[in-house]
C-alpha cells in the first residue's frame, strides 16, 4: 500500500502520546546539549534523538501497528539509528534488538553507537540491544526472531547489500514471524522520471524484494507496490493528491508486511540467480 493522505485519527493520536516523529513540544524549549540530562530527556521523548522526514508521521504509527506486538516478542530493527520506535517497543515489553552499523554504511548511515544507546536506555527505562555493525557479523541466532522490521532504509543500501539483509532475515525470523517494512517511493526517480539515483538512493522494485526474500507477501496492494504489473506510474501520478508526501523531499511510502511461511522450511527463493539490476526494474 501507499500511505494516504488520509490516514486514521488513531495514527495522530499515537504521534501525541509517543511525541512521533520528532519528540515532544518540549524539544523546541529546552537547548539541545541539556536533551540526555534524565528530566529533560523524559520532557522530549523518545523520538528527539534523530532528524526524521515527515513521512514518519505516517510509518511509525502503521508500523507499530502492523508488528503486532504481544510481551516478550523479540523483535529485530534493521538500520534503526537512535529511532524512538526501538525504545517504545522495549517500553511495551519487547526484547528489542537494533542492527545499525552506524557511519560505516557507506556513507549512507546515521551516527549510533553503544553508549548513545545506553544512555538512553538509562533514561527511558529499556533495555534495546544495539549490535553496532552489520547484520551479517551481528550473531544473530536462527528462528530467534519474532518480529522484524525496517523503516524506510532498504532503499538507500545498495543492491547486493540487500540481498544479504533479506537472506538473514529469512534466517533469522520464526516460522509465522513478520518482516514490517517501508520503502520510499521518489517521483523524483524512474518510473516517473527518467534519473535512476538521487542523493537518498533509489527505487527498488518490491516484486524483486519480494521474490528475492523467501517469504510471502501478507499485507500490501500490488498495484501501489513498485515492480509489480499491476503497478501504473500513470495512475499513482493521476492520483497523487490522495496519498501523504514527505515533507523533506518528493517521496510516497510504500508499507508493506511479509510472512515466513509456518508449518514448514521457509522456501527458498527461486530469483536469487537474477541480475541486481533488476532490483529497479
């Protein structure tokens, strides 16, 4: 799906109570260098710790919805920087892990490391587990994960990268376990232009994401996910004023939940022999 435009009160609401995207009213109060101070940082919340695009507005909430969390679940966050959502998630009970390699992700990383993560949980009273490189040096055991999730970061990593990224999130996500993700859709990119990168990244086909996953597609419309036929550039154009645009740049959000299949081996992907190219066609 493309969020809207219109999306539920429930998801403002949310944004109030959790101070989503960018941290409570206070933040604009109180100077920056007093933030990680233990009163302050309760008074700016979670979400003060890292520049957000205001398409978050609309991925937090959906997210938080879509992970369908339950106490103890353990949930893995893929580039998850100093996000709040980590820290909500922990907040809720979850046994949240964060994959992030911080600025070592070819220059397209945001600054995170241990101590930052465990200053913060100090103030917010969680306990998120920061595995401060990639994912595939991170040790992480197979089918230990109930939940994985990532928030518009798959399209600023490059192709063989990803890759990699789904390969051991098929590994490490329990049989019936969710991938929750968003994917920034730019008008400024094929198929709406003819440029195939900008200073963010580029379009990634979802199909290619998809097929190249091993896991199966549980929510999500085709027709708004890029790469699939029944996905029209004409028609998302005709109809751009009903979707929410990020403020900071020309983009949609493409959201998006995938399942390992249950009761069985997850399958194995058929397309890992097609070209990367392919991941923008």
């Amino acid at each position: 799906m493309l969020a809207s435009r219109d999306f539920p009160a429930s998801y403002r609401q949310w944004n109030r109570g959790n101070g989503s995207p960018a941290g409570f009213r206070w933040r604009g109060l109180i100077p920056p260098r007093h933030w990680t101070k233990p009163v302050a940082a309760k008074m700016v919340g979670c979400f003060a710790f890292q520049r957000n695009n205001g398409s978050r507005t609309f991925e937090y909430p959906w997210a938080f919805e879509a992970l369908d969390i339950f106490p103890g679940a353990k949930v893995l966050e893929i580039g998850g920087g100093l996000s709040g959502l980590q820290f909500v998630l922990s907040r809720c009970g979850c046994e949240v892990t964060n994959v992030d390699p911080g600025m070592a992700a070819h220059g397209v990383g945001w600054p995170v490391d241990q101590e930052s993560v465990n200053l913060l949980n100090r103030r917010f009273g969680t306990s998120v587990c920061l595995k401060n490189c990639f994912i595939e040096d991170a040790g992480l055991a197979n089918e230990s994960f109930d939940r994985v999730f990532s928030i518009s970061a798959i399209e600023h990593i490059p192709p063989d990268d990803v890759l990699t990224i789904l390969e051991h999130v098929r590994r490490v996500l329990k049989p019936g376990g969710l991938f929750v993700l968003t994917v920034d859709l730019f008008l400024d990119l094929k198929p709406f232009t003819r440029l195939e990168t900008n200073k963010f990244g580029r379009n990634i086909s979802i199909r290619w994401l998809i097929e190249n996953s091993g896991l199966e597609l549980a929510a999500g419309r085709p027709e708004e996910l890029y790469g699939f036929d029944a996905f029209s550039p004409g028609d998302i154009l005709e109809r751009l004023p009903q979707f929410f645009i990020g403020s900071d740049w020309p983009t949609l959000t493409q959201a998006l939940v995938l399942r390992k299949w249950e009761g069985r081996a997850a399958r194995k992907p058929d397309h890992l022999e097609l070209a990367v190219s392919k991941c923008t066609t």
